[in-house]
C-alpha cells in the first residue's frame, strides 16, 4: 500500500503532466488483452505521446487548475489517459484509428485540444486534417508560388525589350546588307 508522501508524489506528477500537455484523451476499455494494449502504446508513443491507466480520484484532483478539469466527469471506471504536447493531429489520428480498429474493446470518453473539451466526431475530424508540417508547407508552396509568379511577370519585360531589340538590330543589319 503507499504511503501519504508516495500518494502525494504521484499527484504532483500527474498535475505537471496535465499542464505541460497541449491535449489528450481519454479512454476506457474493457477486455483489453496485453498485445492490444501494447499496440495502443506503441501507436500513441509513435506519435509523441504518452499512455497510462489512472484512479480516477487521483485524475480528478490532478485535473484542478489545469485544461483538464473540464473533463473531470468522464473520470469514471477504467480510465487510461493519452496526453502529448505536441501536434494534436497526430493523437488524434492514433486513437481515432485504434477505435475504428477494436470497437469491443475501446471505449472514447472525451478529448482534450487546447484546452477545449471534445467529442469522439470532433477528435475524428481532427484526424483527417493534414499534421502541422503538412500543413505549414502547403502554405509556404503557396507564398513561393506567387513570389515566382512574380518573378516571372517582372523578368518578362526587359526580356521582351530585349527580343524587340535584337529583332530591330537584325533588321537594320540585313537592309543595310542590300543597300
């Protein structure tokens, strides 16, 4: 059995976790065998983020104060909780495949992104978008697409005045040539 202070150690951990995290999940299951659970864990450390089983009173009193006690009443029955403090996408796309993958066993009781509480179709939809990386280099393609553009029309003039020039040279050359 542990001891006050080891009780008090495990929520001050807890609290730090929910605060340094930028979302989460959570989820519960039932009938989980071992390899499931390893493969949970191996999708969700695939993409950045951390997996465990939590008492739901520790959860609850770690969640105060934190983006995370919004969602102190879905710390009911078994509880496991998915946090990352990096691109919620990511999380998204690992849990929301996982439940698409073993309905019987998994069970999604709300989501965290950005400090807003989130339903399994909004998690679900997040998933579809494009990670952060994507993302930001579609938008750089698009910025350097009209810079070039730009380019394009500006080198196009004194290239053409260049072309008009040689053709007028050319011309005065060959009728100069026949007289």
């Amino acid at each position: 059995m542990k001891t006050r202070e080891q009780k008090q150690k495990d929520l001050e951990a807890l609290t730090q976790q929910f605060q340094e995290a930028s979302s989460g999940m959570l989820i519960g299951f039932k009938k989980l065998t071992v390899p499931k659970d390893q493969e949970l864990r191996d999708r969700l450390r695939e993409a950045g983020a951390r997996y465990t089983v939590v008492k739901n009173t520790l959860a609850r009193k770690a969640s105060t104060g934190t983006p995370f006690e919004q969602a102190a009443e879905h710390f009911k029955g078994v509880t496991a909780i998915a946090l990352s403090s990096s691109d919620p996408v990511d999380l998204s796309k690992a849990i929301s495949k996982f439940a698409k993958d073993n309905p019987d066993v998994f069970t999604f009781k709300a989501g965290i992104v950005e400090g807003r509480v989130m339903a399994l179709k909004d998690v679900e939809s997040i998933a579809t978008l494009p990670s952060k990386e994507v993302l930001i280099s579609k938008v750089m393609f698009l910025i350097n697409c009209q810079a070039q553009r730009l380019v394009t029309v500006l080198s196009a003039v004194p290239r053409n005045l260049a072309v008009v020039i040689r053709q007028i040279g050319e011309q005065k050359g060959g009728s100069e040539a026949a007289q």
